[in-house]
C-alpha cells in the first residue's frame, strides 16, 4: 500500500514515438518504458486457489493490474499475468447502477433512456465550483486565458474548477497554472449540449 513505482505494460495506450504502446506490442516491438509513480490505497486478498489469486484493489489514477499481476509473479519466481478484471468504480461512476446492453435496449423501446444519461459535469463534481458573469463567459469560450486580476482562489498548482454561467449553465473546466498565475481552460463545452436533440 502507499506510493510504489510501476512500470506499464506493453499493452498500455501510452504513446512512444508517436504511436501507442500497444500497437508497437503487436507488431512484436519491445521498448522501455520509464516506472511511474502510482499509488495503491488498499489491497485485500479475497481468495487463494492455487495457482489463482482474487485481489480486491482500491487505487490511484494511472495504475495497471496486469504490470501488478506481473510484478507479483515475478517477485514469487514463478511469474504471473491477469486472468480477468472488474472494475468495480471509476470516479462517481460504480458497477451496481451499470445497465446491460438489453437494459438499454428496453430503455430505447420505451422511451426512458434519457434518464439514463449523466450530465457532462457529473465527473467533475469532485471539483471546486465557479460562476462566472457573462464576459469571462465569452473569454472562456473564445478558448482565452482568464486576465490576471481575476480571483478565483486556489490550494495547489494545477487545481481545476468546473466554470458554470450565471444562468446554471455547464460552461468549462479550468487548469490553474502557477507558472504564469493564470486559469487556463482545459475542456470547454457546448453553448447548446441541454438542447441538443437526440
């Protein structure tokens, strides 16, 4: 548990090069790649059948089971791989209000999958929130960093807000970078996404 160092797997999307590890993987190219920090937050072993092992894993963003099924054979000297993965939550996102893909179908031929939908800033309500008046609006929405003397208050660099307008509207996420003491966008979305016809 805690901050350890990782490797990725071949078959990872990182790029090298211009192109994802994985598709160097399948054309049968190996290359380093660097141990990245990442961070376990609990680690539970819910069952040992030999040679199986089931893991219940609670951890940071950037964190790859099968390089920790890789690092636990090799550590074992008997070597390792990943026979299955669950993945039980993802941010707000949990696995018990998941729906199948007949659930959905029933939705589409009754007319309730609309319900089903998440607003675009519901993965981002673990971020601070800011509403803005009509002229920053503009600027955000022109893709333009927010003037110097604009206070919006942060705790550490490279913190974002989601950006909302005065009339409740879902406007942005912003980077604040502490190099140049700006907010800067990160994602701006559609003027219209509540009345997009579907």
């Amino acid at each position: 548990e805690g901050n350890i160092q990782q490797v990725p797997p071949m078959y990872s999307a990182l790029r090298r090069q211009g192109k994802r590890l994985y598709e160097l993987a399948r054309a049968g190219i190996q290359v380093e790649r660097d141990p990245r920090s990442v961070e376990v937050l609990s680690i539970e072993v819910l069952d040992w059948s030999p040679p199986v092992v089931d893991v219940l894993l609670t951890c940071g963003r950037g964190f790859y089971m099968r390089s920790l099924a890789y690092d636990l054979g090799r550590a074992l000297g008997c070597g390792g791989h990943l026979k299955a993965l669950v993945r039980l939550r993802s941010g707000p996102f949990d696995i018990s209000k998941a729906l199948s893909l007949g659930d959905m179908e029933q939705r589409f031929a009754d007319g309730t999958w609309r319900e089903s939908l998440y607003p675009p800033d519901h993965v981002a309500r673990h971020m601070r929130t800011v509403i803005v008046g009509r002229p920053l609006e503009e600027l955000i929405r022109q893709r333009r960093s927010l003037p110097m003397g604009l206070r919006i208050p942060f705790s550490r660099p490279d913190e974002q807000c989601r950006v909302y307008g005065t009339d409740g509207r879902f406007i942005a996420i912003m980077s604040f970078n502490a190099s140049k003491g700006l907010w800067q966008r990160s994602r701006v979305f559609s003027l219209r996404y509540e009345q997009r016809e579907y």
